[in-house]
C-alpha cells in the first residue's frame, strides 16, 4: 500500500504557499464558465429599454453589463456586511 499523506501535509498554511482549493472557489468558477458559455451563445441583437433610454445592441453586452452589476452589488453587501460584524465584535 503506497504511503498516504498526513492531514497536516494536505493542509498548508500560509507560509507554505501551496494552493488551497474551497468549495466557493470551485462553484465560483463553474458559475465563471458557465456565464462565459450563456453570453458566448447570445450574440442577437435585442431592444433595451430602460426607464427613459431605449437601444438596440447585441444581447452579450447586456448579459456581460447586468453580470457585473451583480458583482458589484455583491461585493458592496458583503463588504457592508463585514463592517457590521467588526462594529459587533
């Protein structure tokens, strides 16, 4: 039986600089790809309309422009939220 290695090797610290994979990086890029993919095979061009403003242009930009603003209000509530909980501690 070949030698197996000890949980203290498979885990690294910091100081190690080995590569650590968790679960939210993993979905985060199946999330990644599969959002490539979406926009990649949505080239039509379609009419948007927003409050007063109304265009036509190609759906990719919309998905890629709609995908970012969720990261962006993504970030911005958990950066809220990690202000609250240092407040709280």
């Amino acid at each position: 039986m070949p030698d197996m290695p000890s949980k203290k090797e498979l885990r690294k610290g910091p100081d190690d600089h080995g590569f650590q994979l968790n679960m939210r990086a993993v979905v985060g890029g199946i999330i990644v790809v599969a959002l490539v993919a979406f926009i990649a095979g949505n080239s039509a061009k379609v009419e948007v309309s927003f409050l007063f403003f109304s265009a036509k242009m190609p759906l990719w930009i919309v998905l890629t422009c709609t995908a970012l603003l969720g990261v962006a209000i993504g970030a911005l509530l958990t950066q809220r939220r990690q202000r609250r909980k240092q407040r709280n501690a």
